[in-house]
C-alpha cells in the first residue's frame, strides 16, 4: 500500500451515539481528495472510548461505503486481549484489507519477546489476514525498538506486514524501512515529519490530517518526486503551520470541529475530551482564515506517480 490513507474520525450524534449515516459522505469526500484508504478506529477514531459493538459496526459501515481499490485497515488493538481477538476477528470475517493494533495501555509489554508473544497471539483470530503493528508510545508508554520487533516477528508472526510508525525517530524508521530489503511496509504517521520521511525513503503515511488537508500534502509529494524540494518544504511548513494553528484548541476536538467547517459534520468527541464550543468553534474558524487554510484544500490535487 502507497499514498496518503486517513485516520478517519468517528461521526457521533450530538447525544454521543454513532452516526453511521455520515460514513458515505466522508468515503466520498476522501476518495475525491485522492486518498487510498482509511485506518479506521485508531487514536484520531476514538477506538478505546467505543465499545466492542460500536467498533465492529463502524468498521462495518467503512467496508459497506468503500469502493473498489479503497483500502480499509482496521484497528483492533483493545485492553483486553480476548476483545482485541474478536474484533480481528470480525475484520476478517467482513473482509478489511488488514489489521492494525496498538499494545495495551495499562498492563504493558514490558520487552520485545513479551509484545512480539502478545501480537502473535492475537493474530491466531485473524490468521489471513495482514497484521500491522501500531507503534505510538507518546500514547501507549510502549517504547520498545522497532526494528527489534521485525525482526522477532518475522519469526514468530505469520501474518505480520510491516509497523503503524507514529513516532518521530527517523533513524528507527530508516532502519525499519530497510529491514530485510524492505520487506515491510512501514507507513509514516507523523503528519508534521511527512517530508523527511519521504527523504528516508517512506511511500505510505497514516495520518488525521489527511482527513481534510490531503491536498497540502499531494502537492508536498508532486514537489518532492520532481525534485523541487523548495515547494516542498513550503507546503511542509503550511501543514505544520495548520497543526499548530489547531492544536491550541486541543487537537482531536479541532479537528473534528474543522471537519464540520468543511460541511462534514462529524459530532462531538466523548468524554473526558471537550467537544469546542460555539466561541470557540468561530476562534478556530478565525484562526484558520488567518492562514488561508480553505484556499490551500478546496481542490483535489492528483497524487503524484
């Protein structure tokens, strides 16, 4: 898998539910803005704040609105092991292109052959289906080598098909990049980082942003495969200009509200996050006209070959 995929929000009513009936609308909108896919209930889709049901019925809705060549990733990483083997369970049943899971949170693995041991047996759900390791330990307090896990888990996990790598060492990118003659797909998910990946020699990015901002980075990777680097790290310095911008106002709830400026509301967040509220909602708007962030993503923008 290559390109731009999305870590797409989970659309909720103002009561807090699910609003399933939005997915198709944000399919739409990401497969015209040219992204390949989506990594659906990862951090950005609230995953650990949804229910076992909730979860299968999201990632249910995603696969039912996908059209052919849309890649959809389920995550399915969930404190308790047995859960987090139902829901890859559940991915492959219904037929997602793969699964990712991040470690558990509170009881942690606490060395490689321990959290190697722990993916590996909850692959055994999803035995056909290609497994991703969701590396983010800002989130999970796992920080263990990556490329250490390759190479264990080349061993010892049949289904294993590269690393979520949310993390801003890009040494250990480089080298998980390279493992084995790259073996492994490693897709980048530092939004902020995306150009020195693609110097490292990333192809594929997991990222929130590309929800509503995918034509900031087209254009950032049209410039770095011509060899413009200038344009290149213009458009870098203009989606990090448009984090930083959001971020003041708390980064999930932001970007929740920025989708809803775009006209595709995706509701509030759940507890303990604050959704924004309504003077809050016109400072960010203000805000992001400041940086004329709707002129830079209004157009679709064709990815680069």
């Amino acid at each position: 898998m290559q390109g731009l995929i999305a870590a797409p929000f989970t659309p909720m009513t103002e009561d807090g539910g699910l609003a399933l009936d939005q997915i198709e609308a944000l399919t739409e909108h990401l497969v015209r803005h040219r992204v390949a896919g989506v990594f659906v209930c990862g951090t950005t889709g609230e995953s650990l704040s949804l229910t076992v049901e909730e979860r299968k019925a999201v990632l249910a809705a995603w696969i039912a609105a996908s059209p052919s060549g849309f890649d959809v990733i389920a995550h399915v990483g969930h404190p308790v092991l047995a859960e987090a083997q139902e829901l890859a369970r559940h991915a492959q049943v219904i037929g997602a292109r793969a699964i990712g899971a991040m470690p558990p949170t509170f009881f942690r693995p606490q060395t490689t052959p321990d959290l190697v041991e722990y993916c590996r047996v909850l692959c055994t759900a999803a035995p056909d289906t290609p497994f991703y390791y969701y590396h983010i330990p800002s989130m999970t307090g796992v920080d263990l080598p990556m490329y250490a896990f390759l190479e264990e888990g080349a061993e010892r996990i049949p289904t294993l098909a590269g690393l979520k790598f949310t993390h801003d060492d890009l040494v250990e990118f480089d080298r998980c990049l390279t493992f084995d003659g790259g073996r492994f797909d490693v897709f980048f998910g530092r939004d902020e980082l995306l150009l020195p990946s693609l110097v490292m020699g990333g192809v594929a990015a997991v990222g929130s942003t590309y929800n509503f901002a995918a034509p900031i980075y087209h254009r950032l990777i049209n410039a770095y495969r011509a060899g413009d680097m200038d344009a290149a790290r213009a458009e870098q310095r203009l989606a990090n200009e448009l984090i930083q911008t959001f971020n003041r106002f708390g980064p999930l709830p932001a970007q929740k509200a920025i989708m809803a400026l775009l006209g595709l509301d995706c509701g509030p967040v759940r507890e303990p996050l604050r959704t924004l509220g309504s003077d809050e909602m016109d400072a960010l708007a203000e805000a992001l006209n400041r940086i004329r962030f709707y002129e830079q993503v209004e157009t679709p923008v064709t990815p680069g070959v």
